[in-house]
C-alpha cells in the first residue's frame, strides 16, 4: 500500500501516510455530509471522521508498544486504516490486547461524541458518535482480518497452545463473514439500493481471510527458522567516491552475496547496492553513475539479528526491496538476499500446499 501514498508526518515516532484512495472516500463522504449538515459541518464532520480512524490505529499502535511489538507505519485507505507491526505479539494476552485497544478507542470516541451531540443538539457529533459505535461494532465481528478475528485468533492460540490453527479459525471465521457481508451487499444492489461499498467490503474481508489461511500453512513450516540460517556473511564495502563501473570490474570483491554496501565520508554505513543493480545501469553509463545514486539507504530496509524468527522478519520486508540487513549492534554481518528469501518461501509453499500445481 505504500505505492501511491503520501507521508502526511510522523506522530509518537511512528509515520502515517494516506494512501491515493482514501481521496474517493473522502470526497464522497464530504458531498454527501455537506448535503446533509451543510458545508461546513459536513466537512469538519469528514475530518473528524479520519481522525478517529487514526486514533483508533494509534490504539493497536501504542498498546503493541507496550509489549515490544513497533509499529512501522499507519496506512490510511479507502476502507479504513492499518497499523503495520513489525513482529507478531509474542503472546495470546498481548495478541487480544493489541486488537482490542482499537476498538476501545472508537468505542470512548462515539459514546463521548455521541453524548455530546444529543446534549449540544448538534447533528454533526451525533453522526460522528454513531459511526464510532457502528465501526466498533462492526470491527468486533469475529473473523480475520478484523480486530474481533485477532480476538478470536488469541482466543484459540491461548485454548490450543498452536498459533497457526488459531490463524486458520480465524480466517475461516472471516471468510463466512466475508461472503456473507458481500452477499448482503449484492442483494441491496439487486433491490436497487447503493451496495457497491458493502459488497467490496466483504470481498476484501474474505479475500484477506483466505490470505491469513495460507500465510498461516507457510508460516507453520517455517517455524524455528532463524535469520542465521539464510544469512549470506561478508558484505563487501565501498566508498562514496565508488562508480557502478570500477566496482563490477572489481567483481570478486562482492562474492556470493552480490551486493556492496556504501559508505560515507564520515565512514558509516549509508545504503546497499545489490549487484544486479550495477548490472541494470547500460554499460556506457555505469563510470558516470555512482554508487550513491544507486543504493538504498538502511533505514528503507528489512534489519535484523541473526537470532530473529525468519517468520517475523517476513512482515518487515518492502515487496520492491526485498533484502533483510542482519546486524548486531551497529556491525553490518550480512544480509538475507532475495533469492535466498524466494528459495526457502517455495521451499515451504511446496511442503505445505504438495498437491497444487507451479507451487
């Protein structure tokens, strides 16, 4: 999703960004509040809308916290908003927990603009009452990937002591209110009623159920594989002053890890080039490109030690920079490169799913 998002600022250390999409929901919901409570309201009613979204994610944000858990970002969209955590929660009680903190803040958010708007006479924190409580509720039906499905998740995980079974209960869950939620959704449209939005919202909650099943038949044969075990040990370093040209002609220097990592005048660690990026630039321009110009910086990608779960690490990675830097402390040891990371995901599609064809 971070494709066609802009940064919108980085608040309690952890950056928001709003996706392109969230701009159709926005205006519709701007028209029709305008239409309804005037222009003014109906546009500080919309924003308010949004920033209960927010606060709601900044829940699972801050609750994940307290459990070790980061949060990498919170994307805004078309049909809500997302918390990315960096890791699953390491335990049922953190699980249910993190999923119910949203929630809970949506649900004080309505009950206090609710209140508010009945006892002010105002139409506008009525409305934003009324959608707080409607999302709480909504967001509590027990399926994957709502927050009632990670309640349900940390349910099972704490009953059966198997994470992985607990996902698929939840998915399954999800997918029966997936397709329900767009059945609902395609019969309102059939009656000449506006269901569009109802129908994609259960398809996007059962596709994403079907997701988190699979995620969690790879994830089981994964299990217990650590960083170390993919690791690809000693990456080559080079200079700012380095051209994509002179560092293939030194091409022994980036061995079977294909990659080179840059650094600065102050000697620190600045960005990593894959080799197959030198290879992309054409050749009549590789002494004039540098290899600044063709790393990307650390901070945009995968980091981990070399004991983490490979499985938690799997949530870090950019699909477009899918390289994970291994440290310990501030020494770079190594990386897990893409094609390592392809291999042992087939490797385990494979095991898991033997019967379906290309897998």
């Amino acid at each position: 999703m971070s494709t066609g998002s802009i940064r919108l600022g980085t608040y309690a250390g952890i950056p928001v960004r709003a996706h392109w999409s969230m701009a159709l929901v926005v205006a519709l919901f701007g028209v029709n509040l305008a239409a309804q409570l005037g222009t003014f309201p109906g546009l500080v009613a919309t924003a308010l809308f949004f920033a209960s979204i927010l606060f709601h994610e900044f829940g699972h944000a801050l609750v994940a916290r307290r459990y070790g858990v980061q949060t990498e970002s919170i994307d805004l969209w078309a049909l809500g908003g997302v918390a990315r955590l960096d890791r699953e929660p390491p335990t049922p009680r953190a699980d249910a927990l993190i999923a119910l903190a949203g929630p809970s803040v949506s649900l004080v958010i309505g009950v206090v603009a609710l209140a508010a708007g009945l006892a002010l006479g105002s139409p506008m924190l009525t409305w934003i009452g009324l959608v707080n409580v409607i999302l709480t509720v909504f967001n509590m039906l027990p399926g994957a990937p709502l927050d009632g499905g990670r309640v349900l998740r940390a349910h099972r995980w704490s009953r059966t002591g198997n994470k992985y079974r607990a996902m698929r209960d939840a998915g399954n869950a999800g997918r029966l209110i997936g397709w329900s939620i767009a059945a609902t959704g395609g019969a309102l449209m059939l009656h000449g009623h506006f269901g569009v939005f109802v129908l994609i919202t259960g398809v996007f909650i059962a596709m994403n159920a079907r997701a988190e099943i699979m995620a969690s038949y790879i994830g089981e044969q994964l299990d217990g594989v650590k960083v170390r075990d993919l690791t690809s040990f000693g990456v080559a370093h080079a200079g700012a002053d380095m051209d994509a040209d002179s560092m293939l002609w030194q091409r022994q220097r980036l061995g079977d890890v294909g990659a080179v990592a840059v650094v600065d005048d102050d000697g620190h660690l600045d960005g990593l080039v894959m080799e197959e990026q030198l290879w992309a630039v054409p050749s009549e321009r590789r002494p004039l490109v540098m290899l600044t110009q063709l790393m990307v910086p650390f901070g945009n990608l995968a980091r981990a030690s070399l004991d983490d779960d490979f499985t938690a690490v799997l949530t870090r990675l950019d699909a477009r920079r899918p390289v994970v830097t291994v440290w310990h402390d501030d020494t770079l040891l190594g990386i897990v490169t893409p094609k390592r990371i392809e291999e042992r995901l087939k490797l385990a599609q494979r095991t898991a799913f033997p019967n379906v064809a290309g897998a």
